[in-house]
C-alpha cells in the first residue's frame, strides 16, 4: 500500500520493459475501487477510453516512449472506505504507427439507436 492524505497528489509511472525501441505505452483507461474484487459496482472513472473524467487527472511528458506518467489528487470513497484501488488498462503500439489506439487520444463511443 501507499499512503497518502486527502486531495495529496499521487503520482504514478508505468513502464514498459522490452527490447524493443520501437514501442509507445498509452494510459487508455484508470477506474478506482474500494473493492480490490470488483471495479464494476462501485466505481470512478479517471480515464476512459483515453477520455479524462476526473478534472485533477494530468498526464506528464516522458522523453521516453516506453514510459507513461501520470497524476490525480488522492479521494476517498465517501468517507466510509479506508483504501481506493486502482486498476488502469494500457496499450502497446509501434513508435509513429499514427493509426494506432496510442495515437488516437480520447475516443468518444457514442450508442447509435438500432431503430425498427
């Protein structure tokens, strides 16, 4: 566990380990939990779909394209939950592979109405 106060920024890092230089790490999506079971019930979306949600999310520039930085002020659930969980989903790509999810940024998927 990492400790941190209320509304402290948390900052985190991920890296991406591989012989491979021609690789970029993307942060597609970061939801919290008090549950470390279940990230479906009761949740909060940081990211989504490249998407930010929480308005104290920032990511930061790495000079390195294997790596992915961010931040977000640390919160509670309601005041009755003593831990938050977070579970992020990354994605791989090629270095300039601009048709890549790495390279599309935020991607609103809007529910189109079937119809009769």
């Amino acid at each position: 566990p990492y400790y941190v106060d209320l509304n402290q920024n948390l900052f985190l890092q991920a890296s991406l380990h591989s012989s491979d230089p021609n690789l970029v790490v993307f942060v597609d999506t970061c939801v919290a939990s008090p549950d470390p079971t279940n990230f479906r019930t009761l949740t909060y979306e940081l990211i989504r779909s490249g998407c930010v949600k929480d308005p104290t999310y920032s990511s930061y520039y790495s000079s390195d394209s294997s790596v992915a930085r961010f931040a977000f002020n640390a919160f509670s659930f309601l005041n009755r939950y003593p831990s938050v969980y977070l579970q992020c989903e990354l994605v791989v790509c090629r270095y300039n592979d601009y048709s890549s999810r790495c390279y599309q940024g935020c991607v609103s998927r809007f529910k189109r109405n079937a119809g009769s």
